[in-house]
C-alpha cells in the first residue's frame, strides 16, 4: 500500500466522521447519528484495511 492510498482512506474516513457531526449538530434529536457514525467508521476502517 502506497501513501496515495494512504491519503485517501484517512480523507474518506474524515469525511465521514464529519458529515456525522453535522447531522448530529443540526439535527439535536439523532443523537445517535454519533454512535452510528462511529459504527461506519470503524466498518469503512476495517473493510478499507483489507
């Protein structure tokens, strides 16, 4: 794996944690659009990893 590779994974993954809190800022009521996002995350992680 290259650090092109790298790069793109951690972008992705930053942006998906992102787009998580700002549902979760604007939207108080899913709350729980941090767990769910937290659960993505390690999901996009564990699946990117192979």
């Amino acid at each position: 794996m290259n650090n092109d590779q790298i790069s793109l994974r951690m972008v992705v993954l930053l942006l998906v944690g992102a787009l998580t809190v700002v549902v979760a800022l604007h939207h108080p009521a899913l709350g729980a659009a941090i767990a769910v996002g937290a659960v993505v995350i390690a999901l996009l992680n564990e699946l990117m990893g192979r």
